[in-house]
C-alpha cells in the first residue's frame, strides 16, 4: 500500500469556497481544495500556506486546525491500472488569504483557483476532500473527525 501525507486549505470567505481545478494527465478536471503532499521533514502547518501559494498564487494565514481525514482508496479505483492500494491521511486547515490572486500554477496540475459560491459546489465534478473541508468548517467538530464521504458521480477519490 502506499502512503501520503498532506495538508488542505479550507478557504471561506463571504459565502464563497477557493477551489482549484485539478487536471489529470488524460485531461480530465476535478475540482478540489488547495493544498497537497507534506514534504519529508515539514510541518503540515507550513505545508498548507506553501501549497496555497504555488497552487493559487495568494498569501495566506492559519486560523485553526478543522481536523484530520483518513481514507483508502482501493487499487481498482486508482486512476492508474495497477497501482497498489493508497492511503491519504488529509490535515484540514481554515485559512483567511491575505494577498495576491488567485492564477493557474505555473508548471504544476491546477488550471485555475476559483471563488466559488458555495450553493454552485454540489453540481461540479470534485474531490472528496472538497465535502469533507466543508463539513469540518461547517461542524467544527470536537473531535476534528466528520463522517466518510461516498464517492460516486460528481464526487472523485
């Protein structure tokens, strides 16, 4: 089985969401929180302001720990055939972005980073991670936990 580490960005501001929009090697987009793998030997605090500014382009602060995600995702439903049975433990953050603007990440896999109403979430093709940021921004649960989100349809692994 594989393993990653990373760090995510729940960003909410005036009823709206940042989202970046993921494109996979086969082109195919998902829309998803910004944010990403955990460098050997960072702090996944410092991590998620580092990934907000490659991916986004916008500066931005830690305003608290939202909880942690762990999830497996089966090697049948991994996007490349024969890849071995993955685990993603995801530490959520609530950030406020103080500067800059949201751009494409130049060289990198996000296309665009987008404010988006949070009414227009639910219709786009997503990650998981994006329910499950808001469900722990929304909640705030004690225990830094929310249940599992199904994925099928317009919600991706």
């Amino acid at each position: 089985m594989s393993f990653r580490l990373a760090a995510y960005a729940v960003c909410v501001e005036g009823g709206q969401v940042l989202l970046a929009r993921h494109v996979s090697r086969k082109g195919e987009s998902t829309w998803t929180l910004p944010g990403g793998r955990v460098e050997h030997a960072e702090d996944p605090f410092d991590a998620v302001v580092r990934e907000v500014a490659e991916e986004t382009g916008c500066d931005a602060v830690v305003e608290r720990l939202l909880g942690v995600d762990s999830r497996v995702i089966p090697a049948a439903e991994r996007a490349v055939p024969g890849e071995l049975d993955h685990q993603n433990v995801g530490v959520f953050y609530q950030v406020r972005i103080t500067g800059g603007q949201p751009r494409p990440e130049p060289d990198g896999a996000i296309a665009e980073s987008v404010w988006t109403p949070l009414p227009v979430v639910v219709g786009l093709r997503r990650s998981s991670l994006v329910d499950v940021g808001l469900a722990l921004a929304r909640a705030l649960p004690p225990t830094g936990h929310v249940a599992a989100v199904p994925v099928g349809g317009l919600i991706q692994h």
